[in-house]
C-alpha cells in the first residue's frame, strides 16, 4: 500500500517537524466485544485527553518510546477511528519517515486496556497507545498521509482550529483530503 506523502517546501525534509494521517479503527466490533464499534470509539474519544495516548512502534516491543504526539482524533461513521499525529525532528522520528515513505511500516495498531465480567462480556475499554506497525491486525488500519514542509503549519492550524471548534464539520474540510480513504 502505498503512503501518500504530501510537501515539499524546499527545506530539507529532516529539519522540521512532520504529521501522520491514518485509519486507527474501522470501529466494525460489537458492543462488549474484544473489538471496538464505532459507539465505543465514539466514548473514547469524547473520554480520553490526547495526550494520554502514546505513539509507539510495534506496540513498544523493542522500546517504550514515544515517538510523535497525538495531536487530533475523530471517528469517522462510514470508516471508522482517524488520528493525526506529530513527529518533532529527530534521529528516531525522521528514520520513522523514512520507514513509512519506503513501505516497511504502513499500517496503525491500538493498544487499549478491557475490563470484563464472568462471561468475557467487555465493560469498558480505555485506549493507551497507538502503534506504527509492519503488520496491522485490522488490514484497513494504515498510514494514509504524511505532511511535512510547507505544509506541516496548515495542518497545525487546522489541528488547532479543529480543538477549538465544536466537531460538527468532517474535519476533513479543515485538514485537506489528499489520500483515498
């Protein structure tokens, strides 16, 4: 699959901050089920502060680091959970890009913690991460876009336009729709 990678201001590509657009979730799950419906993300994100939710690689098997910010989420009700996350520049972040742009990671993972009762019927879920991985176990999960250069203050303004505004409009509108989702 392909990643769609967007700007190019003529500064060198590892000297600025960038952004990652995908699919988290495709919210498909029933209720009280091990995976998430799109009611349940819906709760998740209305319950859950972005900046609890830490950006790892392959669910922090080699390393716990976090490696971008999750700066927006919203659930989209035909697709399902997107995120948009920021790199700051460094070492372990543009290696990250150069990962995604040549394909060896193209897909998002979530990692959340259930509570359940006797009969495995989940009762709550709380997200706690989202990983950049190889191999998502939902195939639809991925990376659709990366944003950098001339581009990158667009999004944080539409990222901050976005926080302030109540989430009536597709935030689509306001970040630019560049990928086929």
């Amino acid at each position: 699959m392909d990643v769609y990678v967007h700007g190019n201001s003529g500064k060198r590509v590892d000297e600025s901050p960038w952004f990652l657009i995908g699919l988290a979730d495709e919210g498909k799950g029933d209720t009280g089920s091990f995976f998430f419906s799109k009611s349940e993300l819906r709760q998740a994100v209305a319950s859950t502060d972005v900046s609890a939710v830490s950006i790892w690689i392959e669910h922090g098997t080699s390393t716990k680091e976090v490696m971008g910010t999750l700066a927006y989420w919203w659930v989209d009700e035909v697709d399902g959970l997107y995120i948009v996350v920021r790199f700051e520049d460094s070492a372990r972040s543009r290696a990250l890009r150069n990962w995604i742009e040549n394909g060896l990671f193209t897909g998002i993972s979530m990692g959340y913690r259930s509570s359940y009762d006797f009969r495995m019927f989940v009762q709550s879920k709380t997200i706690y991460e989202i990983s950049i991985v190889h191999d998502p176990f939902h195939k639809n999960c991925r990376i659709l876009q990366i944003v950098s250069g001339g581009e990158v203050q667009r999004i944080q303004d539409a990222v901050e336009a976005l926080l302030r505004s109540p989430r009536t409009d597709s935030p689509w509108d306001a970040l630019g729709r560049y990928a086929a989702c």
